[in-house]
C-alpha cells in the first residue's frame, strides 16, 4: 500500500494507529483503498500548498508596503515556519502567519524568540489571539496614558509594557466573554507563557494572643498573625507575550519590548 504510506507522511498519523483502523478502512473503501488513500494525500497536500501561498503571498504584501527586504533565515526558523504555517486555515490567524514571517525575515530578532514565537502561534487559537491582542493594546493604552501624565519625569523608553496589569473584570466587560470562556482563555495563555497573574493582594492581622492576654503571666510579647491571600484579579502581559504580538504586527522594531 504504496500511496497509503504518503496519506501517513502528510497527515502524520501513527503508522500503528492506522493498522489497527486497516479493517474499516478497507471495509468501507474496498478494493479502491489505495487509489483513495491517494486522492486523500493529494488533497492534503494541495490544501497546505494553498494555505503557504496565500500566507506568503500576504507577506510579501506587507514587505511591498514598508519597502523592506527579505533577507536569509536560520533553516531552524523557516522548516517550522513552512511546515506548520501550511497547516492554518484560518483567516485572522493566516493574518498572523503572514506578519510574522514579514518581521522574522527582515529584523534581527533571536533564533530562540522566532522559534518561541512559532511554537506560540502554531498552538493558539483564533479566539485565544484575538483575546491576546485586545489585552496588549489595553496595557499599551494604559502605558501611553502614564507616558503622557508623567512625560516630564521620565523618557517614555523606560515603561515597560509588562509593568502594567488589567483587572479580568475590565476583560471581560471589553470583550464581552462569558466568565466560563474568558477563565479558559485566559488559562490557555498562561500555560503559552504570554500572560502571567499579577501579585494577589495580601492582608496581615496582627493581634495580641487570644489564648494567653487574659492570663496572669502574659506580659504582651505574643501575638496571633492572620494572613488572608486573595485570588489574583488581575493579569501582566510577560516579555514573550509583548514580543509575540510585536512580531505578529507588522510595524518598526517589532520586537522592541516597552
């Protein structure tokens, strides 16, 4: 079954998983199993073909736009970057595809980002990034507006992006997300490492011991310590995160992290 191996070559499916599954296969293709298995692996491959068009193509669009140049990648950047950039269908973050590649091949952003910043988009969802960027223009925002407030105190190149937070409830009231859709959301980026929560607010009761002030040898020197830790409501953007969307933007220094 010569053309059943290339349908296990482009779908990357266990070659153990398909025997076990070779009796329905077979039971509902019949003899022309193989001819199909084909047409399958030519479909898959055309459908990828496709997606690596329109996304260089895009990118090509955006280097046009800013009059840049392309210039040579490590091939441990571009083999990532082609394999699984053919396999996104979707639009907005085929968008994103095209952007990113446009920055890697013409900035001078490290090996170890371009590939953190590919394993990032090659696992996060449309919904997920789209939240993502919503987070990054609200922290930029806040930024600009510190920036501006103390403008004459201190160089708008020494606030970071990161320094800020946001309040889930501010997220969620923008986005308008279900909690139950924004908490998963939210866990899924800060499993990617693109968010991360903000300190919890602590609260500390001191007080003199309960079980000793009434007796008669308490001469005031113990106390009953109270700590009460709160749950996070709220949420950084991490260095990665800020870099991530940066290079999926296509604009000047991408990678600058502010």
């Amino acid at each position: 079954m010569e053309s059943l191996g290339k349908v296990i070559d482009s779908l990357n499916i266990p070659k153990q998983l398909l025997d076990k599954s070779e009796a329905l296969l077979k039971a509902l293709f019949g003899p022309s199993l193989d001819e199909t298995s084909g047409l399958i692996a030519d479909q898959v491959r055309l459908r990828r073909f496709k997606n690596q068009v329109k996304i260089f193509s895009s990118a090509q669009v955006y280097l046009s736009k800013h009059n840049l140049d392309p210039k040579r990648i490590s091939l441990r950047t571009l083999a990532p970057l082609i394999e699984y950039s053919s396999l996104e269908e979707d639009e907005y973050l085929q968008d994103k595809w095209a952007r990113l590649i446009a920055n890697i091949v013409t900035t001078d952003s490290r090996v170890l980002l371009e590939q953190n910043a590919i394993e990032i988009l090659k696992t996060i969802t449309a919904a997920e990034a789209q939240l993502l960027e919503s987070i990054f223009k609200a922290l930029e925002k806040k930024r600009q507006s510190y920036d501006e407030k103390y403008s004459g105190e201190r160089k708008r190149d020494e606030t970071k992006l990161t320094t800020f937070s946001l309040r889930i409830i501010d997220i969620q009231t923008s986005t308008g997300h279900a909690e139950e859709s924004l908490n998963a959301f939210i866990s899924s980026l800060l499993a990617l490492g693109t968010i991360k929560w903000d300190v919890p607010d602590v609260e500390v009761d001191v007080s003199p011991s309960r079980s000793h002030m009434h007796t008669r040898d308490y001469d005031g020197s113990e106390f009953d310590v109270d700590v009460n830790v709160s749950e996070p409501r709220s949420i950084l953007m991490t260095e990665l995160g800020v870099k991530f969307v940066r290079l999926c933007t296509m604009e000047t220094n991408p990678v600058q992290s502010r």
